[in-house]
C-alpha cells in the first residue's frame, strides 16, 4: 500500500501504523521524496516468510546426484511429513506411483518408482524439481529440516547429468577448435553445475553462467592465449621476413 506525508518518516509511521507491523516486519519503499509542493510517498509490503530459503533450495536441487550413505530402513519422525505429502500429491496427480525411501542423519533420499515414473519426472526434470521444491517447503513448514532433502526418479539425475557431462565435453571440444563461445540453453542450478564441474579443470575452455532464473543459462568461451612474438608462428615469420620494414632516413625501406 501506498502512504502520503509531509516526509518520508511520517508516511512510514503512517503505513506501519495502518498496516500493525513493525518495520522489521515491513518491506519499504520510498516512491517519492517530499518536497516544496509535493508529499513524501512511500510503499509498505508486509514481509512473507518461509522457513525454506531460495539458496536452501537450489543448494538440495545441486546435491541431487549424490547418493544417501548408511541409510536405515525405519524413518525418523521428521520425515513423514514429507512423505505424506509426496505419497498424497502423487496420488492427486493420479500418478501411479510408490516411493522407495531412505533416511539417516543427514539425508532423506526418496525415490519415485512405478508405472507412471516418466511424468513424475517431466520435461528434462521440470516436474521432479517442482516436486522437490514442494516437499522442501513441507519439510520447513513447522521447523527447520535438519537433513537434505532428495528427490529422484527412477535414477533420473545421475543419468541426466551423464548425458549433460557427455555433451559439454563434446561442445567444449567445438569451442576449443573454433575459438568460438556457445550458449547451451536454460538450466536448473543442478543442471548447470553439471556444466561447470566437467569443464572445471579444462585448459581451452572455460565456462560462466547468464541470465536470470529461470533462465539462466551456460556459456562455454574459449581460453585466449596471450601473443607471444617467440612462439612458433612468430619463428617462422621472422626467419622469412627479418623483423619487417624499417625506416631509414631518404633510403628505401629494407630490411636488416
């Protein structure tokens, strides 16, 4: 909402004021500063809050490709709420589906498996990462979860990122022989960490992300080298030609 005063402060007291919240609680911006013939005019947005943060999100989608170490076949308590969740959302989805989940300290690893796995998964994973992000709201809904949170189908992302590694190998090769830069097209952070992990420690390539969510994307740039004058090229053109043309004072250009 917007509020109007003789100054900034005013108008915000006024909103808080009218609003009932407090200034911590309140997401403030000054439209307008006042002046000789005109009020102070400030917007005041209530702050929402969500125990899951977008890093704590793209953190869980990042580690999705590894696997749950000393899992124990009986879920702690923290866990069901997820569970019921998932198990309920795929049924209302009319998902023929079950899950094959493991729990221990650190992880919870849930596994969608079924006839009906494919749409589970969705288009390059769409759906799996809408269903991971889901639950990872559920699981901070009450309390902050302790574990991270995995959620898979059908050993769907250790495949995707294969597939992903194989290919930016593949690209990278291009680039280095071309000198010319490729953009891969949008990607999940899992996705394009992926990318980046496999090209890490290439010595012609390099790689840099751009854009903004949710399409943000990958690019693979070729390594310039710096011109050196006594690399092999260099060599051989000074043995041709000498060092090139000089000029000396009313003689013909020539070489020494």
């Amino acid at each position: 909402m917007e509020f109007r005063a003789k100054t900034v402060e005013e108008a915000i007291e006024i909103g808080l004021s009218e609003l009932n919240i407090s200034k911590d609680d309140a997401e403030i911006e000054i439209l307008q500063k006042s002046g000789l013939l005109k009020k102070a005019v400030v917007n005041i947005e209530k702050k929402v809050y969500t125990k899951a943060t977008t890093e704590d999100i793209e953190e869980s989608i990042l580690n999705t490709n590894e696997t749950p170490e000393k899992p124990i076949k009986k879920l702690h308590e923290s866990d069901m709420p997820v569970v019921n969740f998932l198990t309920e959302l795929l049924g209302n989805m009319g998902l023929d589906c079950e899950l094959d989940c493991k729990s221990n300290r650190d992880l919870l690893h849930i596994v969608i498996k079924g006839n009906d796995t494919n749409l589970a998964i969705g288009y390059r994973g769409e759906t799996l990462d809408s269903l991971q992000y889901l639950c990872l709201l559920v699981a901070n809904k009450t309390t902050r979860f302790k574990k991270r949170l995995i959620i898979d189908a059908e050993g769907y992302r250790e495949m995707r990122a294969q597939t992903l590694s194989e290919l930016s190998m593949k690209l990278a090769k291009k680039v280095a022989k071309t000198g010319t830069s490729i953009e891969l097209e949008p990607m999940n952070p899992f996705e394009r960490r992926v990318i980046h992990t496999t090209l890490q420690d290439d010595k012609f390539v390099t790689t840099s992300s751009e854009g903004e969510e949710p399409n943000r994307y990958v690019v693979i740039s070729p390594i310039k080298k710096e011109t050196n004058m006594y690399d092999s090229e260099s060599k051989n053109n000074f043995k041709k030609y000498g060092t090139g043309k000089t000029r000396s004072f009313g003689q013909k250009n020539k070489r020494f």
